[in-house]
C-alpha cells in the first residue's frame, strides 16, 4: 500500500510548471539537457519564429512577470462542503463557492481542465475610485485569504483599493486579472469562450492581456451593451454603453451560433422557412459567361415567354418558353453567375434539389424577369447575433427587483442580458454544457443558467466563486457577505423559477463549498519541539475536519469533479465510498483493527464485482479506467491490519491502493 505524501504530485493542485514543461519536451526532447531547458538549442529548433528584439509590441506594466508567476503556484488550499447551506445536495450538479477565486481556480485545474464550455465573468471595473478586492500579495495566498475574511489572526490588511492614491491603480487592476485569466483559459473546452464585461476605462487594456493569454486569432466579438443608462448624468458625453469582449479557446473549433437576435422582427427573412437570392451577379468576381438551361428547368411562374435580349441582364440568346412552371425548350442565357458550379451540379442532377458545401436543400429557379435565383432551405438552428445587444434589462430595474428580495446589491447586471449570451454560446441539449462564473457577485450568472434551463429545457451546470467580502458599512442588507447573500439569492430563484415553470424537472439545486486551507497538517522538521512534531506526524490530518472533508479534497487531487456520483455502503461497520462509478473506492474511517481487515477488504471487492457489471448494463462509463482504492493511513491498527487488507484486495485485482 502506497503512501500518498504531501509532496507527492497528486496529493497537490495541478502543477501547471510541471505540464508545460512535459508538452515541450514531447515536443523538443532534444532542447533538454539533464532535465533543464537550453535555450540556445530551442532557439535553433524554432528557427525564425523566435522574438529576439528587446522592444516588442505588447502592454507591460510593473509586477507582469509576478502576476504570471501567481497563475503557475500550485495552491495549498481545499474546498470543505456547507450541506446545511446547499439545496437538494445528493442531485444537484451545480456548484457555489465561497473563496478567493485565484485559490478556487488553482483547485479546480485537475477536475476541470478543458471541460467548460462558457465562462462568463464581471469583474469589479476599475473606476480609480472605487474599493475592489482580490488584492494578491504575492505570498502565501491561502493564508493571505484567511487572514483578510477574518478566518484567522492577522495585520488588519484591508481587502484592498485601486483608488488613484496608490499611484497604480491600473497596474493593480491588470496584475488582479491576468493570473486568473490564465488558469480560466485551462479550463475552457476547445469549443470554449471566454466573456468579460468590462467598461470603457480598461477594455483596451484587457484586450491587450486577453490577446496574450488566448492569442489575437481567437478574438471573436466586442460586443457593445446598449445599458440603457443614466442620460441624466453630468459628464459632457452621455455614456450609455458597457462592453463583453469575447474570445474563443481555438476559434475554427467554435460553432456559430443557433440564436436569433431578440430584437429583430417577426416579419423579417430571417423567419421564412426559405433563403432565396438572384445568382445574376455581374462584375470582377463574376465575368459573363453562357449557360444552357435544359429543358424541364423549373420557372417560378405557370405560364409565359420571354424575348431574346442583350440590352439588360441575363442576356437572353432563345426564346424562353415556360408551361406548367417548367421550360418547354433549351434556353441559353448569358451573365456572371454567384454560384454558377452549384446550378450546373443542380442541371446535373435533373434539376433536383442538391446539398451546398453547409448541407443546405439548394435549388433554383427562373423568374419572370429572366433572372436566375437561387433557393435553400433555411436551417432549423439558423443563428443571427448581432455585435450591438439592446434590451435586454437595465443595472437599476435588476436592483430594484433584488431589493425586493431583500438583496441589495451595486450595478447587478440584468439577467436576461446573461440568459441571453447563455444561449448564444451553450446549447441546451447534454449535461456537458459547464458555464463557469468566477466573479460571481449576487449570482446572477447561476440565476441566469436555471432560468435558461427553464426556458429551453436545458441541462447546463454553472460553477460560481465569489469571495465572502464583508458588506459595505451603512448597508441595509441582512446579509453579513456578499457570498451569504448570492447564496440566498440563487435559493430564492431556483423557488422562483419552480413556480413558474412547474413542468420542469430540471436540476434547480447547487452544493456549497468554501475554501479553507488542506486538511493535512504541514511537517515542520524546524519545529522547537521536535517530540511533538513526530507525534503530530502519526496522523497528520487536522482534527477538526472529517470525512466528507477529506473525501472532497481527494476527489480534487485526484481530478475527479465535484458533482461526481458517489454512493456509499456500510461495510465491516465502516462507511466506504464509491466514487465516479469505481473510479475511487474509499474508507476514511478512523479506525481499522485487525479483525476489521478481512470482512473490509472482501466487503470491497464484492461491491467493485457487483457495481461494475451494473454500470456497463446502463451503458455508463467510469470516470477512470483503472480503480483507486484508498484508506486513511493512521487508521490502521498495526503494519498487520494494513498488509493483511492490501493483500486480499490484491488477489482480486485491485492493486492501485493507496493511503493519505
């Protein structure tokens, strides 16, 4: 039975460093020389595609090479699950955090690197006058966090400022986003997209960080929000409009989207079942040529001719004759031709309907005017976004409808604006749609998600973070953080969306998590007291914590997701888990005494026979191939108890046991 110590890799977050540098190697093995990379060797391996000059197009501020650092520490910290905070915990597979979403971020690597489909985040804009959190020290941010929440002692530091006094207030605002737009980026499926409101202070800033992080090629969109603002104010120009800069993780691999702008008219094309557009197209791109239309061609009128003609376009060279909608001799007619390739495939085919290059019905047809126009069949997902987004709701009606529930809350954004960009970037059909919203404010990403679910039948997941920062003084809110109060927000929709939408059997809960350092004590071998270190060392899991703490910060190491199915069974008097379908099997029990060893390990392997064959039956896959088997190292009795339980579970196969 393996030990799994605390330097061991997946006892830790994901080791970000560690990865890139096993990419590059797989790449360029020979750039490495006794584990180190020379440089001069990779220069020479990447020929021409090396920037050498020291003056580069770019934006650099101080504290650049420190903010990147930041993304690439693994974090020291877990997640501990609130089910007396949660709603229908054991169905549910949306997720609340409450942390510092850089920690969050760093924990969710392993779990959920290139599984999200949207992450969508607004962020505290940067006024230069307003507080804004979220202020890494670049130290240990674990316990940085705790001290700032109150959860431990510390120097008072407040949670931070970007007023103009600092003297850097953008520098502070860019070196809070980029580490988290990084690890975001890890996340996102390779049809992902990224979606930050922002307004005018930073957006070209932030487009000079996004175009570094996800590369200028995958910018897809600047979206411009008509917010419906104040024209009342005083500024000498009436600002009305906030931003949503879009980028995509690998733009060809990005589908275009299924959604109809909200504003434009039920009378417009867009809704006819049809496309049809004349094909006679003359000029540089499309130079006259003849073409002959056979016989049968179908005309758009029942009965008619047409004279020959060169004074307009087409140029007609016979006499067109048409009866019953179809022509009754040859016809050659003369122009330049938009898709001359398609109609001749089309004459080809007996002028039957053909596919075009997208799949589309296409066929064609002769007018009475001797033009040539071309039809398809428009598609049942036919998208068209626009760049400009116009009402969908306004910062003050949102707030007046949250102080209603007793939510008060500063420039909330409207939620069907986020419903609406939900159903421009996810679809509704599968549960692999995970929308993720690391700056979650009052929650009105994880309100829009139920509510676009509702509407559309959807099954999409959200993962929300917001930091428990305290309410501001003077507030009328009964919530003691902004974390307590989306939580009581998120509860509140979800009743909301139930009652309106009785018919809907969709997942309307979320489990609650909050962050709080690991659950295994540190080994201090400069500990003053060196006796009670090693004592300390026995077990060295903190004793306030308990099983579904330790079973959670397992599941995160070990890169399964937080809404894995678990079941649980008593065995040998002891609860034992079965995670991911057999992907993990655990028992965190306290104590496994001899006799305890036996009925234990043979109470496992029958469980493992009976659960397999049940899955693949309901054509489920496991999270993990091979099995862990995993067990609480001080639990066990003597070096008896623990060979005599690995050595039963190995003579029936499961030999990937392991002990924290």
């Amino acid at each position: 039975m393996k030990k799994i110590e605390p330097n061991d890799p997946e006892s830790r977050s994901a080791d970000l460093v560690a990865g890139n540098l096993e990419a590059l190697r797989g790449l360029y093995p020979e750039a490495f020389t006794e584990g180190k990379i020379d440089f001069d060797v990779l220069r020479q391996l990447l020929g021409g595609s090396v920037d050498e000059r020291e003056e580069r197009f770019g934006l650099n501020w101080h504290g650049k090479r420190q903010a990147r650092q930041l993304a690439l520490t693994p974090s020291t910290g877990t997640l501990r699950p609130r089910r007396a905070e949660s709603l229908d915990w054991e169905a549910t597979q949306n997720v609340f955090i409450e942390g510092d979403n850089l920690e969050v971020l760093k924990l969710l690597q392993k779990s959920y690197q290139g599984t999200v489909k949207l992450v969508y985040i607004d962020p505290p804009y940067n006024t230069g006058g307003t507080d804004f959190v979220y202020p890494d020290q670049f130290r240990d941010n674990i316990k940085n966090y705790l001290m700032l929440t109150g959860q431990v002692e510390g120097d008072g530091t407040r949670l931070g400022t970007n007023s103009e006094a600092s003297g850097r207030f953008h520098t502070a605002w860019l070196n809070m986003m980029l580490p988290r737009l990084k690890l975001a980026r890890n996340l996102l499926r390779e049809d992902g997209v990224l979606l930050v409101s922002i307004n005018d202070i930073e957006a070209p800033a932030l487009r000079f960080v996004l175009d570094e992080v996800f590369g200028p090629e995958n910018f897809l969109c600047q979206f411009v929000w008509n917010n419906e603002g104040n024209i009342d104010q005083q500024s000498k120009i009436k600002g009305v409009h906030e931003y949503v800069l879009c980028y995509c993780r690998s733009l060809p691999s990005f589908p275009a989207p299924r959604v109809i702008d909200p504003n434009i008219e039920e009378s417009s094309k867009l809704f006819n079942d049809q496309i049809e557009n004349s094909i006679t197209k003359n000029g540089p791109a499309n130079p006259p040529s003849r073409i002959v239309l056979p016989v049968g061609f179908p005309a758009v009128f029942a009965e008619g001719s047409i004279a020959p003609r060169t004074d307009a376009w087409p140029h007609i060279h016979s006499q067109i004759s048409v009866r019953d909608g179809k022509l009754l001799y040859p016809a050659e007619l003369e122009s330049g031709w938009s898709s001359r390739n398609l109609l001749e495939l089309f004459i080809k085919n007996g002028c039957s309907p053909i596919q075009d290059s997208g799949g589309k019905e296409t066929w064609f047809a002769l007018t009475a005017s001797g033009a040539i126009y071309g039809y398809k069949r428009r598609s049942e997902d036919q998208g068209h976004v626009l760049s400009v987004i116009r009402n969908v709701g306004t910062t003050k009606k949102t707030s007046n409808l949250l102080r209603e529930w007793g939510v008060e809350f500063s420039f909330p954004k409207p939620v069907f604006l986020v419903q609406y960009l939900i159903s421009i970037f996810t679809n509704p059909d599968g549960a692999s749609e995970l929308i993720v919203d690391f700056f979650a404010g009052s929650g009105t990403t994880a309100e829009a998600t139920l509510r676009q679910n509702a509407c559309d039948r959807g099954a999409r997941r959200f993962v929300a973070v917001q930091l428990p920062q305290a309410m501001p003084l003077g507030s009328s809110s009964r919530y003691a953080t902004l974390a307590e109060m989306a939580i009581a927000r998120i509860r509140r929709a979800s009743a909301e969306v139930r009652a309106e939408n009785p018919l809907f059997a969709g997942d309307l809960g979320f489990r609650v998590y909050r962050l709080d350092a690991t659950n295994f004590k540190p080994w201090d071998p400069q500990s003053s007291d060196l006796g009670n270190a090693l004592l300390d060392a026995i077990d060295h899991i903190k004793p306030d914590r308990n099983e579904a703490d330790l079973l959670t910060e397992i599941l995160l190491k070990l890169g399964l997701e937080l809404t894995v199915p678990i079941e649980t069974r008593v065995i040998a008097h002891k609860t034992v888990y079965n995670v991911g379908l057999g992907a993990l099997i655990a028992c965190l029990a306290p104590r496994i005494a001899r006799s305890d060893a036996e009925p234990l390990a043979l109470g496992i392997v029958a469980w493992h026979r009976e659960a397999r064959p049940a899955v693949a039956d309901e054509g489920k896959k496991p999270a993990r191939e091979t099995t862990t088997l995993l067990f609480r190292d001080s639990a066990f009795a003597d070096d008896v108890a623990k060979a005599n339980l690995s050595a039963i579970l190995s003579q029936h196969g499961l030999e990937n046991v392991r002990s924290v």
